[in-house]
C-alpha cells in the first residue's frame, strides 16, 4: 500500500514544480515589462524634451529620477522574493 502513494506523491510534487515554475515566469515577466515601461517613458520624456528644446526644471528632474528609482527598487525586491522562491 505504501508504494502506491509514492507514484501519486511524485505526480504531485511535479505538479507543484511546475506550478512554482509557471509562477516565476509569469512574475519576471512581468517586472521585464515594468522596466521595458519605465524604459519606453523616459525615452519618450528624452525625444519631448529635444523636440520643445526646454528642459525641465531641477525639481522636475529630481522628483521623476526619484520615482523611477522607487520603481526600480520595488522591482529588485521583487527579483529578491522570486529568488527566495527558487531556494
């Protein structure tokens, strides 16, 4: 009886791997594409910029570096719990 359970335990942990797996991939694409954004919104800031030939003030400048970099701090800590993960 107790040979029995263990095709249906590794049946079950492939599940879960796999599962697990599926997970992680979803998540780090989904950080790509926070950067791929974050990416395409200061490029698209940089190509403004050059076409009105003005640039934003200091404080403008300071307050977007500062939520970008907010934005990329939460990315690696999310990078940091899927590694966690994969432990």
């Amino acid at each position: 009886m107790g040979r029995t359970n263990k095709p249906n335990q590794n049946n079950d942990s492939l599940e879960i791997y796999a599962a697990k797996l599926a997970y992680i991939g979803t998540a780090i694409s989904t950080l790509g594409d926070g950067l791929q954004t974050i990416s395409a919104g200061l490029a698209l800031e940089a190509l403004q910029n050059a076409n009105n030939n003005s640039s934003p003030s200091n404080g403008e400048q300071t307050v977007k570096v500062d939520n970008m970099q907010k934005q990329i701090d939460y990315l690696i800590a999310e990078l940091k719990q899927i590694k966690k993960m994969l432990k």
